[in-house]
C-alpha cells in the first residue's frame, strides 16, 4: 500500500494524495503566504536552481531556510534544477552545456555557472525541503532513441552521486532516519516503455524514498498515462509517486487512480493571471463529481455577459472571492487592470485544486 501521509521535517503530517502549487523563487506570485494558508493549500513547490540564482545560497542559509525567508509553514518541495536542464541549458543551443559532471547555465546575475549534482543537494538542504529530488538530466520531447539512452544514463549517474551526498550530508549533521527529508529520484526515457522501466528499476537499486515522473508527460493523444502506469508498476508498494508538472484536474484524478500522490504545477496560478478560472460543474461543494467525464469548465471573467452579474464565481467553492465578490465586480477589477484581480482569481483557483485533493482523497483513501 502506498503512503497515505507526507511527513514534513517540522513535525506536520499531510493527507495524500497533495497538489503543491509553483513558488518558483518562493513566492506565488500576486498571494502572500497567509493567502496560500487560507485556499486551504498545505505545501508548496520552489525552484532549486532558481533560489541559488536568486536571492542565492548565502542569504537562503543566513534564513536558515526558505520558511523562514518567505514566512510559510506548510509543506516544502525542492525541484532540483532538472527541467532547467532543458529549458534553459538545452534551449540555448550549447551541446556542451550539458556533461556527466554537471550543467552550465548562462544567467542575468551570476554569469555562466556550472551546476553539479552536489550543489543542487547542498541547495536543497540549505532550502529545508520536506522533499530532495536528485537532479536528473531531463528527456527532451521527440528525442532519438540514443538522446534518450544518453538522459537516462546521466540521469542514473547523476541519482547515484545525490544519493550518496545526501547519505553523507545526513551522517554529517547526525539526522536521524525519522527525520530526514524523503529524498526522491526521478525516471526518464521519453515515451519508451522499456526505457522507462529501466530507469525505475536502476533507480529503485541505488534506493529512494519514492519516484518522480519526469520528462514531458504528453504525446501527440494528450496526457502519456502508460508511463505513468509503468512507472507505479515497477516500484515499490512504500514509494511516494510524484507528478511532477502534472497539472490538469483530471490528468491529476486520472493518475491518482493509478497511485500518484504528488503532484506539481504552475497552471492554476498562470491561469489565473490570464483570466482562466477554474469552476466544478456542480452547485455546491457537496455535488461535485469528479468521476464525471466533464467535471469542471474554464470560467472567463471578464465577458461582457458578466458585466452585470450579481452571482460569485462558482457556488461549489468557499473561497475568498466566492464569498465575497460578484462575477461583475471580478471583471471589472481585469478590465482596468488592477493588480488585485490576479489575486482574487488566484486565490480561487489554488482553492479549486485543494477541494479537487479533498476529492480525490475521499476515493482513494475512503477509511483514512
């Protein structure tokens, strides 16, 4: 049976599964952090190469964590840097950006900084993350069959070296097993089913705490769930599954069926800045359904249909705008351009996605 519980280095223990937003460089953009505890949100997701870029390493330890930093007391997830790998380092067009050793980065503070596999550990645990991902060498979308191999074989590498620095960096500072950070690896290969059950079983020999789908996660039919049921397949029954960048309501309800608890991703606060709110086809908490085909919609705020609205956002939500603001007065807030409409939307639709894990836990986890 998988974990029902994530348990986090300051003593907290929550439900699975979890959908952490995107605090990049540890801020949601447009919310403070009282605002991500009231949408009932109970971690969230910063950028490991990010935060070593800026406010950098130094100021991150002189916090004594990203916590502290940014006045948050929930649950904390450090990416490692992996996806950087291909979208900055890879993009830039260098062959060479990319060795066994580590990445080179070009960027608009630091320079060109090389990024090793140590550094992204020594980050994380400078960050105080609940959750270490090993950096992995991300699988570009429509690679070769070689450029895939060459991702993996990196990416086991890579695993083995954040292993062992993680292993050592525990002794040093005498962290005991129960309170050590889970410390996660992720699977590449790209769509090969082969690949991919290669890369979890040589993940699962070096020994983690659970697994992350990693690489893009859709082909040409939509959302790739037959990796995602490779993956759960080949690993233990006690790993923690981790989407990450898994975000759609229900690519999110479809692999929690498959046993994915974790999940990540920047769409609900990206949307919500461009004018994409997220509503349950339902009218109210209680009759949300989501094991229907069509269990929710986009809702644009700012149609000339709504100027005059009297109606919230959605009567299957009870969060700060529902509650409180008419559809009308949202829109207006976008149409002028006020920066209060971007947390308003915001707001609602981090709540959509925590009442969408209540859901979900309700099914899998029904007597937990």
């Amino acid at each position: 049976m998988r974990p029902t519980h994530f348990k986090t280095i300051t003593g907290q223990s929550i439900p699975l599964p979890v959908f952490f937003p995107d605090a990049t460089r540890a801020v949601l953009k447009a919310l403070d952090s009282a605002d991500i505890v009231g949408t009932k949100t109970p971690g969230i997701l910063v950028n490991t190469f990010h935060l070593f870029s800026q406010p950098g390493l130094s100021v991150i330890k002189q916090f004594k964590g990203v916590r502290p930093f940014m006045d948050w007391g929930g649950g904390v997830i450090s990416d490692s840097g992996g996806f950087q790998v291909m979208s900055l380092a890879k993009a830039d067009g260098n062959k060479n950006a990319v060795t066994d050793k580590g990445v080179t980065f070009k960027t608009q503070n630091l320079g060109k900084v090389f990024f090793t596999p140590e550094m992204s550990i020594n980050m994380q645990f400078a960050i105080k993350s609940d959750m270490i991902v090993a950096l992995d060498d991300f699988t570009p979308p429509n690679a070769s069959p070689a450029e895939s191999r060459e991702t993996v074989e990196r990416t086991i590498l890579w695993a083995k070296v954040c292993k062992k620095i993680f292993t050592k960096t525990c002794q040093e500072r005498k962290i005991d097993p129960e309170n050590q950070p889970y410390l996660l690896g992720v699977v590449q290969g790209g769509d090969d089913l082969k690949l991919r059950t290669e890369c979890t079983e040589r993940l699962v020999d070096i020994g983690f705490d659970g697994l992350g789908y990693g690489g893009w996660p859709l082909n040409e039919d939509g959302f790739n769930y037959d990796v995602a049921k490779t993956i759960a397949k080949n690993s233990p029954n006690n790993y923690l599954l981790y989407g990450l960048g898994v975000g759609k309501p229900d690519e999110i309800a479809g692999c929690a069926r498959l046993g994915w608890q974790i999940f990540d991703c920047v769409l609900p606060t990206r949307d919500a800045r461009h004018r994409r709110l997220y509503v349950y086809n339902a009218d109210n908490i209680d009759h949300i359904d989501i094991n229907q085909s069509k269990f929710y919609s986009y809702y644009t705020p700012d149609k000339e249909i709504h100027y005059r609205s009297q109606k919230p956002v959605s009567t299957a939500c009870d969060c700060h705008l529902c509650t409180h603001y008419s559809r009308a007065y949202l829109g207006h807030l976008f149409r002028i351009g006020d920066m209060t409409a971007g947390r308003l939307a915001t707001i609602h639709n981090l709540r959509f996605y925590s009442i969408l894990m209540d859901k979900i836990r309700e099914q899998v986890n029904p007597n937990s």
